[in-house]
C-alpha cells in the first residue's frame, strides 16, 4: 500500500519546466546589444521571475493552454502545406474553434511581438517588462518538439510523463554543468512570422526521435533501473532516475540542448526586432515604471491559482 502511494505522487510537470523557462530568459539578456542589455540587466530578475507566468495563466483561464502548442500533425504530414501560415487564411480554411482545438503558439508569438512593439514605441516601462518575460515563455516553447505533436505526453504510445521528462527533468539535471550557453548576439527577424513557423516545423520533424529515442531506451532498461524515488517540495515522488536521464540525453546526441540554445537565442532576438521596429527608444527615458496594485494582485493570483487549482485546458505534465 504504501508503494503505491508513493507511485501516485507525480512531479507536475511545465512547459520547458520553470527552470527552464527562467533560465532562457535569464540568458537571453546577455545576447542584447548595449542600447539595450543595460535596461534588461537592471530588471533581470522580473525577466527571470515572470518567464513562467503564462503556465500560471492556465489555471486561470482555459484561453491559454492553446498559445502553448500547436499539434501540427493533425494537418497532414510535413511541412504541413495544408494548414495556411496566415491567421485568417487558416480561420477561413479550418474555423476557429479547430485552430484553438489543436494549438495556435506560431500565430500568438506574432501577436506578442506585435504588441511588444507598441510597447516599445509608447515608452511603457510596466508593459515592455511584462511582454518581455511571456513573449519568451512562447517562443520556447514553440521549440519543444512534444509541443508540435499530438501525442504530445506519450498519451497514445504508453510513455505518459515523456514531456516532462523532456522539458524538465532532463534539463534540471545537467544543464548547469553541462550546457554551453554562449550562444552570441540578437539578431534582427526580417520575418518574424517564418522564422516562428520555421522553429515549429523543426519542432515537429523532432517529435519522432523525441518518442522512439525513450521507447528504445525503456525496451533495454529496467522499471527499476528507469525509475527512482527522490524528496521534492516534502514530498517523495517517482521520478525518472539520473541514469535512465543520462543515457536518453546521450540518445538524443544533445537536441534538448540545442533547442535550448536555440530558444535563448530566438528570444533575445524577438527582443531586439521589436525594439528596432519600435523606432530604437532609449530605453533610459522611459514611462510607467511603478507597478500598480492591479498588477500585483494579478502576480499574486497567478501564484495562488497554479498552487491550489488545476489546469485548464491541454496540459504539459
């Protein structure tokens, strides 16, 4: 009985983990150009902090879950010519209900870069922090390959638990000791709408290494061998075991860490390109600047929802 109680206490499992997400943004800020690395080293720990609050979102409200992903697969077979890059081609083609259905993550990182901009150009301090830290919080996971893929938690192939695994465990494992992030400066998107698709697509083609690379490995592994039990939180939870993370990072031959890198990369310069197109303001001189006590009630409701509630919607763990 007890063992069984111990099986039931399952890590919930984030988008690209909290580690994850805030550690993207923490290292995207080193990849700015002057004009702009001053102002985000200064409030690096909001940028930092707020990269998970859209998964807090989820608990608020069922809107969200579907900026996270995109199940690409149910389009056809790559590249997915059928489904129209255009948010209203594709309404038009598959209604809107169907997009909301199986994820809309390359269209609302577009929306957020769009209003990151208009951010940018009224000078609007509160604003630009807050768009920074969530349009990041998209854009990586737009490079997670279970999030362009339906069977996006190993639900249809018996290997439930795969995206945390993926996003989470694995990274929490070795990334600081094992990751390289120097990944160079911002670039400009001359296209920021390709160059999200582009990332999605990469996505998608991973998604079958990402499900046979973890199937192969439990086929020669041991239950006991791939599992163990660690202390988290004050709670024991089953959690897959340093070796079996070990020798599934090997099999991948490092794509968690490029898709990592990949995303720091992306969204410092998804950063940078709204602020170009914003018209370069100086970021020195800029406008509302204290948070108001809405916004932090929001912060705080945030926090106490994904504490306390559920999950709306499609889910990550």
């Amino acid at each position: 009985m007890l063992l069984l109680c111990l099986l039931s206490l399952q890590q919930q499992a984030f988008c690209w983990g909290f580690f994850g997400h805030r550690k993207i943004n923490f290292q995207a800020v080193f990849s700015l150009p002057p004009e702009m690395i001053g102002f985000y080293k200064t409030h690096i720990d909001f940028i930092t902090e707020h990269a998970v609050d859209p998964d807090k979102r989820r608990y608020a409200i069922p809107e969200e879950a579907p900026r996270h992903y995109i199940d690409i697969d149910h389009y056809g077979e790559y590249p997915y010519k059928e489904l129209p890059r255009k948010w209203t081609d594709a309404v038009a083609k598959f209604s809107e209900d169907t997009l909301l259905t199986y994820g809309i993550v390359p269209w609302w990182v577009q929306t957020m870069k769009l209003r990151l901009t208009d951010a940018f150009k009224e000078k609007n301090q509160v604003k630009i922090l807050k768009l920074s830290a969530e349009i990041a919080h998209y854009i990586s996971d737009a490079h997670v390959p279970l999030h362009a893929c339906h069977n996006h938690n190993g639900q249809y192939s018996n290997q439930y638990g795969i995206h945390g695994f993926w996003e989470s465990r694995v990274p929490e494992l070795f990334a600081e000791a094992q990751y390289d992030f120097f990944i160079g400066k911002a670039m400009y998107i001359q296209n920021p709408g390709q160059f999200i698709w582009d990332r999605v697509l990469e996505s998608g083609a991973a998604a079958d290494t990402v499900l046979k690379m973890e199937a192969l490995l439990t086929r020669n592994m041991k239950p006991d061998e791939k599992y163990a039990f660690e202390e988290r939180s004050g709670k024991i939870i089953r959690q897959y075991s340093t070796a079996f993370s070990a020798a599934y990072q090997q099999a991948l031959d490092g794509m968690i860490e490029r898709r990592m890198r990949q995303s720091i990369l992306a969204t410092a310069s998804f950063w940078y390109t709204a602020w170009v197109d914003a018209g370069q303001p100086d970021l020195k001189s800029l406008t509302n600047k204290n948070f108001t006590p809405e916004d932090l009630k929001e912060f705080e409701a945030l926090n106490t929802g994904w504490q306390t509630g559920k999950a709306l919607g499609k889910i990550c763990d």
